[in-house]
C-alpha cells in the first residue's frame, strides 16, 4: 500500500493554519494627488472610505486639478476601515492594492465629508449610508 502524503494524518487531511494577516494600523501622512481617484497618503495607496470619483471622465483632470488645489499636502491621519469608520461593515479593508479608510485632518475634520461637501468626491450611500453628500442627491 502506498503511503499517504505527509498532510494525511490518519486518513484525514491535515491543512495548516492560515498564516495570519498583519493587521492595518493607522498611519499618518501627507496627502498626494496623482488623479483624483489615485490617492496616497504616507507612500500608501489609499481609498477614502464613503466617497469615490463617479462623475464623467471628462471631468476628470479640471478634478483632480481642483483637489490639488485645495487639498495636495495636507497633513492626515488615517483610520482603516474596521477601526471606527463609517463604512465598517459595509466595505472590505482593502481595494486592489489600495487601503480603505477614513483620513482626518490636523484640525479634526473628515477628509471625505470635506471632498463630498465641495463636489471633488461623492458620498456613496452602500458604503457608509447618508454620512456623506451624494452627487445624485444633491443633498
């Protein structure tokens, strides 16, 4: 009788353990505008958790030029998703290669509800309910 492979242990298969995940702490950084929908924060590829570029790619670049305007360099402090957001639950903690999460500015205030406020970004209601302006809304 052939002997068994070495992950069969008395007719049973033996599957290691998941190595475990290291866990996304937050981070602090400035703020870098490739695109509008290419964030970074701290040499991290981010996605602001709530919010996302839905309008038509032709806007794009007067966006991004009006984000880096008002928003390139600003000093943040970021929060993935699962550590207090108002996405928890709703999203996963990362999108591609990009880390979900809620960046708050020096002064406190949400970058997210600041971009959705002012129409660079807009609030994505599946992801964090009414938390943030809709452009569909208006509100």
């Amino acid at each position: 009788m052939a002997s068994l492979p070495s992950s069969w242990k008395k007719g049973r298969l033996v599957v290691p353990p998941p190595k475990p995940q290291a866990a996304i702490e937050p981070f602090d950084g400035k703020l870098f505008i490739q695109p509008v929908d290419d964030l970074r924060v701290g040499n991290r590829k981010i996605v602001l958790c709530g919010v996302a570029f839905t309008k038509p790619q032709s806007l794009r670049a007067i966006v991004t030029d009006a984000a880096r305007r008002d928003y390139q360099g600003l000093a943040l402090t970021c929060r993935p998703v699962g550590m207090g957001t108002p996405c928890d639950g709703n999203v996963a903690t990362k999108f591609g290669d990009a880390i979900v999460v809620k960046c708050l500015t020096s002064d406190g205030a949400d970058l997210a509800a600041k971009v959705a406020e002012n129409g660079i970004l807009c609030g994505q209601p599946a992801q964090a309910g009414s938390t943030y302006r809709s452009c569909l809304s208006g509100s």
